[in-house]
C-alpha cells in the first residue's frame, strides 16, 4: 500500500510496470490540473479515498486537496476455483493472462469504458462555479474522483496485460477531450456538454446507471484481472447514482414547495426549475444512455459472449438465467417497416446481448421513476415524469434517426421538428437553468432551486463545512 500510487496488486514486486504507472502519474496530474474542477484545485474537499477492498471500512474520509488524492489499484480478493460463467468456455478456469484470439477485442472493450472516466471530469469541469451547496460541491468532486480512480484502474490493466500498445493507448486517454471536434471521447454522450447541475443530476441519475450495467456485465468477464477490477469499482459507483437521484428528488421537492407561493403562476416566477423542463432533461439524457448499449443486432455483442468477455447483467446469480451458453433461443423486436407501421424480429439471442443488457438497465429506470413519482405524489402535485419510448430521438440503433414522438409514434419529419421543442430542452430552456445556478458557498447555505438533503455525508450534518476555500469567499 506505499508508495506513490496506493495499491493491493503487489505493485512493488513488478518494477517495469511500477516505473511505467510512475512515469503515467505526472501527466495523469498534468492533465487533471488542466481538465479537472476548475478554481478549486487547493481547496480542501471532504472526500472518500479508497484504501482497502474489505465490506468494513474500505474508505477512508478527510478533508484532502483534489491533486493529493490517493487514486489507486484495488482489486477485489481472487476467488479460488473460480470458473467462466458463460458463453464457450463456461466451466473452464477463468485466465490471468490475456489469450492471444480475444487480444484485441479485450483491449477496446477496456479502452471504451476508460475513456468513459476523464470524459466525465472533463464535462464537469466547471460545473463547482455554480454548485447549489457545499453539501452538492462535494458530492460533484466525489464523483470526479472516483471517476479519475476508474481511470486508473483500466490503465493498469492495459499496462500490465497490454504491452506497449496497452502504454500507447494510456497515453491516448490523457490526450483526447470531451467535445473535442479533432480529439473526442470516444462515445457521443461523453462529448455532451454538462453547463447545468440538471444535466448533472440527469447524468449521474442515467449515465452512470448505464456506467453500473457495462461495469456490472464486465464483472462476469473470463478475463479475472478485469472482473476483479470493476466489481470494486461498482462498490464506488453507487454513490454517483445516488448523487443523480437525490438530486433530481430535491428539485421536486423544492419545486413543490415553490409553487405553494405561486400555484396558478409560472414556476419560474418563484425561481422553480418546472417540472416541464425537468423532464426534457429525462428525455434528453436517458436517451442519449440508450445509445451506449449499442444496436440491437449486434455480431460484437455475439462475440463478446460467445468469447467469455462480457456477460449479461448478474450472469452470476443464481436464478436470474437458466442458460448461460445462450446458443439458442431468440429476442423480439419491432422494427419499422419502410410502408409504415412494424413488423416483429427475432434476433438470436447471443446477438440480442446488447438489448438483454439495455433491458436490464431500462428496469432500473423505471424504479427511479416511481421513487420521483412517489415525491411528487408525496408533494401533492398532480404531474407525474415518464421515460420516454426507447424509439425517441435515438442515434443508435434500430431506430436511428427516425421521427418518433416520446410515447413510440412515429410521426411525419416535419411533425417531428414542430413539436420537439415541447420534449427536448430549447435554448430558452436552458438559458433559465442556467440563470438559477447561483453559487452557495456558505456551510448549510442551499441555492433557491433546490431543497437541502435529508442527511449529510459520512454521518455529518447537513451544514459541515464540506469545503474549506484557501482562498477568501
């Protein structure tokens, strides 16, 4: 655990890769110092830093300057015996090495989901400028983090079971940026912008969810060094949901309680963020989370599978599947026919894995939705908030491009471009968000949008002084 970069790999034993995640730690900080939260870098933040894999005290908490952070290399403890759970190979020893047929396969399925990491702090960089509370400051820095830990949990892996060109794209994560037009993340919805903490809330609320799915199947990987790693980035990751959906429920609960001044009024008369608008944001940042599970029909799907690479969500779990080799049976899906209307397709099943997962995902969702629904009914409001169709606005998939409504209809083009405004967020829309976020920063001093939590971080009160500034308020 000494050293420069804390770690339960027995780092110290192997000095090549030592020396080379060594050399990686200056421009890793280099990049942070440049990419990360912006005018906050030496202020002291209450975080959570990872110092163990035990269920018992595997953090610990201070206030820390971001760039002193202890990012690390932890690796849940190695399951003796332990076998492959699905696809070709099921029952055979998992492997600590790479096999040269999966090399490259392997290596992008690691790559996407580590860009995935700085993508994120970059597109949250300068949202601490407008945080509601220090409370809310925090949990944004938190985030950001552990998102940078994330990073250095797959370069690790691409260092050590890579070679050089597992080196070669450690360097590529520090060089491409989020929105970047010549450098972008490599997934679309990394290279959003996040101006407003409602997009904050929405991603963390959806984004990451679709962030616990990948992880969640990768965790059932034959590849055991990758299981291991994002099974403890899971224990880290549930945090970032729980950030997304508290926050999205104390907007509710202030909006609510906002209108109780105004009731025939405009929400935005009393500086409400209305419900409208918080459901725009839903629709926008759920759908473009459908997008990253990829087609339906998907032959990478298939192999990723079929090779033991990727699983479906609690493959492992007893009871959740009866068929772990998946060589037969089907998934239906409507696809639009070009006369109109649909027909069904059946997709084998092994192709289908993208969708199985997504469905998984899709489930969750709806769970979060009943609990804001719950709020709002507990708040006494009428509105209630949806997911949209899974045909809405999409970019990916069966349903790329096409010009269906949020409840699945498909509509003329020009229908479509009408009515948009009344589903997805318009300029005015997010010029009045952004017009609410006013910076708090007084211990329990909460922005006027937005209500205070029930309780506070780590057993603290709501009102802790969660950030020290070093510099005069």
């Amino acid at each position: 655990m000494s050293g420069k970069i804390p770690n339960n790999v027995d780092l110290s034993s192997d000095r090549k890769l030592q020396r080379a995640l060594e050399s990686w730690l200056p421009k890793y900080l280099d990049w942070w110092k440049e990419m990360g939260p912006e005018g906050f870098q030496e202020d002291q933040i209450y975080l959570r830093t990872a110092v163990s894999v035990e269920t018992d005290g595997w953090a610990h908490f201070d206030h820390v300057k971001m760039p002193e952070y202890r990012w690390g290399i932890f690796l849940t403890p190695n399951e003796k015996e332990r076998t492959i759970g699905f696809g070709d190979d099921m029952g055979k020893p998992v492997w600590n090495e790479v096999p040269g047929d999966v090399r490259k396969e392997l290596r992008r399925l690691i790559v996407t989901q580590a860009d995935t990491e700085p993508a994120s702090v970059e597109q949250q960089r300068l949202l601490g400028q407008t945080a509601p509370s220090l409370y809310d400051m925090r949990n944004l820095f938190q985030v950001n983090v552990e998102e940078g830990r994330h990073l250095w949990a797959m370069v690790y892996l691409l260092m050590q079971y890579f070679g050089r060109d597992g080196r070669e794209e450690a360097e590529d994560l520090l060089l491409r940026r989020s929105g970047n037009e010549d450098s972008p993340r490599i997934l679309e919805t990394f290279n959003q912008p996040i101006e407003d903490w409602l997009s904050f809330f929405c991603f963390t609320t959806f984004t990451d969810r679709d962030g616990k799915y990948q992880l969640g199947a990768l965790a059932e990987s034959a590849f055991d060094p990758l299981a291991r790693s994002t099974r403890f980035m899971l224990t880290e990751e549930a945090h970032h949901l729980f950030v997304g959906e508290k926050g999205i429920a104390r907007v509710i609960r202030r909006t609510a309680d906002l209108m109780k001044n105004a009731p025939e009024g405009d929400p935005r008369e009393v500086g409400a963020i209305p419900l409208q608008i918080v459901q725009k944001w839903v629709n926008f940042w759920y759908t473009s989370s459908l997008d990253l599970f990829g087609s339906e029909d998907s032959s990478n799907s298939a192999t990723f599978f079929a090779s033991g690479l990727k699983g479906r969500w609690a493959e492992g779990k007893e009871g959740v599947y009866d068929d772990h080799k998946a060589l037969e049976g089907t998934y239906r899906v409507e696809v639009p026919k070009e006369e109109g209307g649909f027909e069904d397709r059946d997709i084998p099943l092994r192709r289908a894995m993208n969708l199985v997962l997504r469905d998984s995902y899709v489930d969750d969702c709806k769970k979060v939705m009943q609990r804001w629904n719950r709020e709002l009914e507990k708040s006494g409001l009428s509105e209630r908030l949806y997911l949209p169709s899974d045909r809405f606005a999409r970019s990916q998939g069966l349903y790329a491009g096409m010009p269906f409504d949020p409840q699945g209809n498909l509509l003329k083009r020009d229908e479509f471009e009408a009515k948009k405004a009344q589903w997805l967020p318009t300029p005015e829309d997010r010029e009045y968000v952004k017009s609410c976020m006013v910076q708090c920063k007084e211990p329990g001093e909460y922005a006027n949008w937005i209500a205070p939590p029930k309780k506070g971080i780590n057993g603290q009160a709501v009102d802790f002084e969660y950030v020290k500034f070093t510099r005069p308020n």
